[in-house]
C-alpha cells in the first residue's frame, strides 16, 4: 500500500473578451489563414483591463472547488503556476489563499513558463506522498497579453490569457498502475537555450520586457523534447502509447500537437487539443483542456492521462495519471 495523488476536481477560467485573428488584420500584416495555417489558432482570449493573474486564478479555483464538492479550508496548500504573477512580490498564490477567504495551509508561486503546471503538479504530488499535505490546489494561470510586442506579428498571435485548476487529493493504493493517482512524472531543464524563448527584461534589469521567440528553433526542440519526455514517463510507469486513452499536451501549436501525438503513435482522436479556442496560455494550457475535456465528457474516471509540456528555459516534462 501507499499514498497516490489523485485527482478530487477541476475547473477553468476564461476571460469575457474573444479575440478573433481577424482583429489583427487591422494592425499587422496578417490574416486569419496564415494564423490558422501556422499555428492552428483561430481566437484567444484577452484579460480585462485592470483583470489580474490572480483574479482569474481565483475564479478558476472556486470552478475546482466547485467539481470537487469542497470548499476552501479542506484545501491544505496552494501551487500556483506562472510567470506573469500581478506583483514581484508577495506570491499570486498567496493572493488566491486570500481570495478564497482561505484561513489555514501555505501557498506558493512555481515558475517554469510553459511547462509551470507540470512542475507544479510534480511538487503537490511529491507533498502529498511526502505527508506534507492531504489536498493541494494547483493552478496554471496567464496574462501574457501583457507581456506581448504587438508589432511582432510572429508572437502577439499566438498567446492568449485564462486559468486552469486541478485538486489533487491523496489516496491509499496499491501502487499498481490500474489505480487511480500520478503514476510517474519527468521533468527536464536545460538552461543553453535561453536564447530561443525568453521575456526581454525583468526586475534586476529594470524593465517589464516583451516576448521573444525564435519560432523555428522552438518547433525543433519541442517535438523532440515532449515526445522524449512522454515516453520516460510511461517507461517510469511500466506503460506505453499502447496504453493511453488521453494526451493533453501544451496547447502552443497545432503543428507542434499533431508531430508529438505522431511520434508517440497516437491518432489525434485521442488528443485533446483546444489551442484553437484559447491560444496558447502557457502554464494555464493544460489545466483549461484538462477541465475542457472533463466537461465534455472525453476524460473518464479510470481514463490514463498523459500531459506534456515545454517552455523557456527550456524546461520540460510530463506526468502519466489515471483519472
């Protein structure tokens, strides 16, 4: 027997505002068929002025809460996933704790880009079968809006804004891989590749920044790296494609999507792929199609799970759950 954690409950948040790539027409040089033949976006969506990170982690939270049937003192810990928190400090999820009107437990900022809902879901699971909490919320939430040069036609059409929720609860199990529960998790970084995908500035350099992407090198390394990444995990899990009933990867671009699948041998009937509705939202991608395929009813109880996911850094990784 031994501790697993399992998910409780999910949720999403998506700002009111849609952004259709027609929009962009007006102001760059672009179309609506070369955002959707490059990336496979059709619209996004973008935070309300004076609309936080953490207030959209919030609202994403209670949806959770809501699912799981919980209210927020049966929550042990927050890990809130970002890197476009609303102030250097204190933490965004601090912020949430208050938000909730959370009384008990602690709260902390995980920041690994795309990839910070993965990295954040490594650290509840390594606290839940640590003993050092019971039930972690963790949250994926975004507004890279904020952080876009809008002359860039290569970048300001691809991201978008929103929020994502997972509760994980711990379970005793066999430690077999039919329970419920993370079966294993991946994570990678490798710090040489800055370069290709970073936010020009920061507080020590004393500016906000803006996006930088160098979009060819980026696509190389992302097929390769989630692919590799997936399969350690299922490896780790004494799995394989064979056994998957759901990828969720990072929701950047659907080219990206579909090489990975490929490669992983699965038919994109078994992917679930939302960049079309939300962009790409970084930390927040996985959660949101996680709680979108839930609710359409594709991701069932008992379903293998597989997420993947890679950002700047680069950092990378994966986790293999079973709903």
């Amino acid at each position: 027997m031994g501790t697993r954690a399992i998910v409780r409950g999910v949720g999403h948040y998506l700002p009111a505002r849609v952004v259709e790539n027609a929009e962009f027409e007006a102001t760059l040089d672009t179309s609506d068929e070369w955002i959707r033949s490059r990336s496979g976006i059709e619209r996004r969506h973008f935070a309300a002025e004076g609309e936080t990170t953490s207030q959209m982690a919030i609202a994403a939270a209670r949806a959770a809460l809501d699912d799981a049937g919980l209210g927020p003192d049966d929550i042990d810990a927050i890990v809130l996933a970002t890197s476009t928190a609303d102030l250097t400090f204190p933490s965004a999820a601090t912020m949430v704790q208050a938000g909730l009107g959370m009384s008990r437990g602690f709260a902390y900022d995980v920041q690994a880009v795309c990839a910070g809902f993965v990295f954040a879901m490594a650290n509840a699971n390594a606290m839940i079968a640590a003993g050092l909490a019971r039930r972690v919320l963790v949250i994926g939430a975004e507004t890279f809006s904020r952080i876009m040069d809008w002359t860039d036609r290569g970048t300001c059409v691809l991201f978008g804004d929103g929020a994502g929720a997972l509760i994980l609860e711990a379970a005793e199990g066999t430690g077999a891989a039919e329970n419920r529960g993370i079966l294993a998790v991946d994570l990678n970084s490798d710090g040489r590749h800055r370069e290709i995908l970073y936010v020009d500035g920061g507080v020590s350099t004393g500016t906000t920044g803006h996006l930088v992407m160098h979009g060819k090198e980026v696509f190389r390394h992302a097929v390769e790296k989630l692919a590799d990444t997936a399969h350690s995990a299922l490896d780790k899990a004494g799995l394989t494609g064979a056994d998957v009933d759901w990828l969720v990867p990072h929701q950047a671009n659907l080219r990206i999507i579909k090489a990975t699948a490929q490669r992983l041998h699965l038919p994109m009937e078994k992917v679930i792929v939302t960049v079309q509705d939300h962009g790409n939202t970084s930390a927040a991608s996985i959660p949101l199609a996680l709680s979108v395929g839930r609710r359409e009813g594709r991701i069932k109880d008992g379903d293998l799970v597989v997420t993947e996911a890679i950002g700047g850094g680069l950092a990378w990784g994966s986790v293999v759950l079973r709903w």
